[in-house]
C-alpha cells in the first residue's frame, strides 16, 4: 500500500483537532438550540402568532422545514464540488460563522408589523434563512468532513464522540441560561421578552463565530484527494445513493428520530410553564442535557463493547424510552422529574449521535458499490436533510395537537384539553417516535458486517488508483 493512503488510514487525530471538531457541533448548538427550543415559544409568546392554523406557528415551521431540507440537497452538491487550498469542508467553517450569526438574530427580532400575513411572512422568510439556508451550510460540512479527517473507523468514532460532546456543552450554555438571561435583559434594558431575546442571540452569535473561527483554523482534511475525488454532477451524486440501503435505512430512522428530538425541546417550555407552573425550570429540563456528554463518551465504549454500533444505539433508543416513561410517576416532584428526564436524556444523546458517525461508513459503502465518493450529499441529506425534516414534523405536530385541544397563548388559565395535550407531546410523542426507530435500526446490522470487507477493498483500490496517477504524471 503507497505512504499516502497508509497516512490517510492510519493517522491518529490530535487532541487539538478533536477539539477543535468539538466546537463546530458546540457553535451549531449553540445557535440552533436556540431556534429548536425556543423559536415555537417565541412566536406564540412574543411575537403574538397563533400556534396553529394556516398563519399559525405550526404552519411556519413545517413549511420553512421543507423547504430548509431542499438546501440540504443543495448544500451536499455544493460541498462535493468545493475544492481549495483549505479542503473541501473546512472552508464553510469561515465563510458562514457570520452569516449564520447574523441570520439567528434576526429570526428572534419581533418587528411591529400587522397581524396575519405580514408576521407570518416575516417569520418564515427569516426563520428560513436561519435555521436552513445558512445553518444547513454549517452543518453539513460539519458531517461531511468525518470522512475527510481520517479513514480509521475508531477514530472517527473517537471524533464524532469529540463532536457531541462539543454539542452537548452547546446546548447545555444556550438551554440554561437563555431563559434566564432573556428575563434578565429584558428587565435590565426594558423591552421584555422581546429585547432579551435579541441580547441573548447577539451573545451566543459571537461567541459561535470564534468558535468556529477556531475549527477552521485547526482541522485538517488528510483523506481528502482531490486527484481521486472529482467534483462530481448531482446525477452521480444520486448514484452513490442509489441501493445504498445502509444509508436509505439511517435516513429513514433519522427523519423520524428528529420528531421526537424536536418536540422533546421545543415543548419543554410549554410543559415548565403550564404543567408545573414555573418557566424557569424549562432551564432546569433543558440544562441537564449537558449529562448526555457522559453518554457521548459512553457511546464509544459501548460499541467496542457490543461489537455494534447498531445495538448501541437500540440501547440509547430504549433507555430514553424509559426515562420518558418514567416522567408521569414523578407527579408534583420535581426532583422525580428532573431524574427521570436526564434518563431519557442519557438515551437520546446515544441514539442522536450513532448516526452521524455511522454516516461516513455510508459513503465508503457508496464509493465501494458505485465507485463514487459523495460525501458531501450522503451527508447533506443523512444529516442536515433528516434534522430538517423531522425537527419541521416535531414542530408541527406539538403545535396543532395543542391548537386542536385548544391552547391559547393569549389565556392566563389554559383549558384541561390543552395541559393534556402539552403532557402527551412532551412524554409520550417520543416514547412512539423510539418505539418506530428501534425497529427500523433492525435491518441496519446486516450491513454494518459488511464494513471491515468494504474499509479493505476500497483502500487496495485508492493504492491503484494512486499508483495510476503517479504512472500517468
């Protein structure tokens, strides 16, 4: 085998580059959380949008989801066709950290403009912007570059658990204190809600610029040949999708998974402030979600372990089903609450972040069966793709049950229907959601046997591939 594809396969990341992949998901949670969370809250609250409806908030989210998992698409293209002295990924890292900061503020700003279509245009066209145009371009080289940082498998696993770690601590700092710190302001400079939102997302914007300006600076793509990887037209880009089941699968799993990750964060707020009387424990729930970094680094261990990255994440799916449906035993117990909920946090963060290293070893089954290595599309679409589309269904779907049983955000006192309502969405939503992901998983290890064949024959080929090269130079 030549010295560059033995580099390529053997090379062992840096701490420093760990890190520094870490603060990419750290300054994409940062800001998305921020959307994820508090975004549904933030119209119906703030800036005064019906929840449901053709106008309503519901509508907004899923429409804007659509249409965000469209650049998704769009974004694996461009990724697979950026070729510079930086890489392919690593330079989005730049280029976007303003743009995505920028575009996040002006989601939360609550301009006075009419009722109806104006409010309702405004939020789409800026949500839109923020949590898809921009951010999908954060994200996907994100997933994208995995592949590109090295070819040993347990180091991407090591790097990957790296990355959410890094997110875990991203929506740790924005689930905690952006509550908080929006009273704060609000209170501080005048304005309410609606100036401690934008004070808060102006903070977290700078500091996910130096985040990622960090990662830009750090991360080297070493597997990254351009003289074997070609830009390659989105024909080809479908064709390394095309039968690649181990992807179709983790696609499919993902989408649904996002459902209940969404409504999971989204509903909180509604579920501290209706159902236990108290909006600030909405940091309290979102803010021990930073103990899913135990599971981060639990979840390579668990794989070397069961010999099984498939089975790990089964056993993150049930374990967050029995923290969920462990919630309605605790009663008026907050304490119960909170131990039952970091249950469930422990298995979501596994079963959130077994896909994105499972992912890269989608690509190498794309390149192995087709010949071609779309990265950057496989990516796109099992990553940012599935967060779009499933995130858009978990908004819409809390929104209209709720609308449909009546909730009001004008109401100090809601109707019995809508407490129910609030209470089925955030416990039992994604106890079904897990339920439906853990089957489809099943069908995901027939390939994952496959994977030690597939890394063995696809570097002998990279060698004649690099011997014909030189031959030809």
């Amino acid at each position: 085998m030549s010295a560059a594809t033995q580099d390529a396969s053997a090379v062992k990341l840096s701490v420093k580059e760990k890190i520094a992949y870490s603060f990419t998901d750290m300054a994409g949670n940062l800001l998305y959380v921020t959307i994820s969370s508090y975004i549904m809250y933030f119209y119906t609250n703030v800036f005064h949008i019906p929840a449901a409806g053709a106008l309503g908030a519901g509508t907004i989210l899923l429409v804007a989801r659509f249409a965000d998992a469209i650049s998704a698409v769009v974004w694996g293209s461009i990724v697979d066709h950026t070729n510079t002295k930086w890489g392919q990924s690593r330079p989005w890292f730049l280029w976007l950290c303003i743009p995505f900061a920028v575009t996040v503020w002006i989601a939360f700003t609550a301009p006075s403009v009419p009722d109806g279509a104006p409010k309702f245009w405004y939020a789409l066209i800026t949500y839109i912007l923020a949590a898809g145009a921009v951010y999908t371009g954060i994200q996907t080289p994100i997933t994208a570059i995995l592949p590109n940082l090295t070819s040993d498998p347990e180091e991407r696993m090591n790097a990957n658990s790296f990355r959410m770690c890094g997110g875990s601590i991203g929506s740790f700092i924005t689930s905690s204190f952006t509550i908080p710190l929006v009273g704060f302001f609000g209170t501080l400079v005048g304005g309410g809600d609606k100036t401690g939102f934008m004070i808060v997302t102006a903070i977290w914007g700078l500091i996910a610029i130096a985040l990622l300006l960090f990662s830009f600076k750090n991360l080297n793509e070493r597997n990254y040949h351009p003289e074997l990887n070609k830009p390659i037209p989105m024909k080809d880009s479908l064709k390394a999708a095309k039968g690649n089941w181990p992807w179709i699968i983790l696609v499919v799993a993902f989408v649904i998974y996002w459902v209940a990750q969404s409504t999971r964060n989204g509903v909180s707020t509604y579920y501290a402030q209706y159902i236990l009387d108290n909006r600030n424990l909405t940091s309290l729930f979102n803010g021990v979600q930073v103990l899913g970094i135990l599971a981060t680094i639990a979840m390579p261990i668990i794989a070397n372990k069961t010999k099984s990255k498939t089975l790990t994440m089964i056993i993150g799916l049930v374990t967050g089903m029995i923290g969920q449906a462990l919630m309605p035993l605790a009663g008026d117990s907050v304490a119960l609450a909170v131990i039952f909920w970091t249950i469930g946090v422990f298995g979501a963060a596994i079963a959130c972040g077994m896909p994105f290293g499972m992912l890269a070893d989608t690509v190498d089954y794309g390149e192995w069966k087709t010949g071609i290595h779309a990265a950057g599309f496989l990516t796109a679409v099992g990553s940012a793709f599935c967060i779009q589309v499933g995130s858009g269904f978990g908004a819409f779907l809390p929104l209209e049950i709720m609308g449909a049983a009546g909730f009001d955000a004008s109401l100090k006192t809601q109707p019995q229907s809508a407490l129910d309502a609030i209470s089925f969405c955030f416990i039992w939503l994604p106890v079904i959601v897990y339920i439906i992901v853990a089957v489809i998983m099943l069908f995901y290890r027939k390939f994952e046997k496959m994977e030690p064949q597939i890394k063995a024959e696809l570097a002998e080929r990279h060698e004649a591939q690099l011997k014909a090269e030189q031959a030809n130079a």
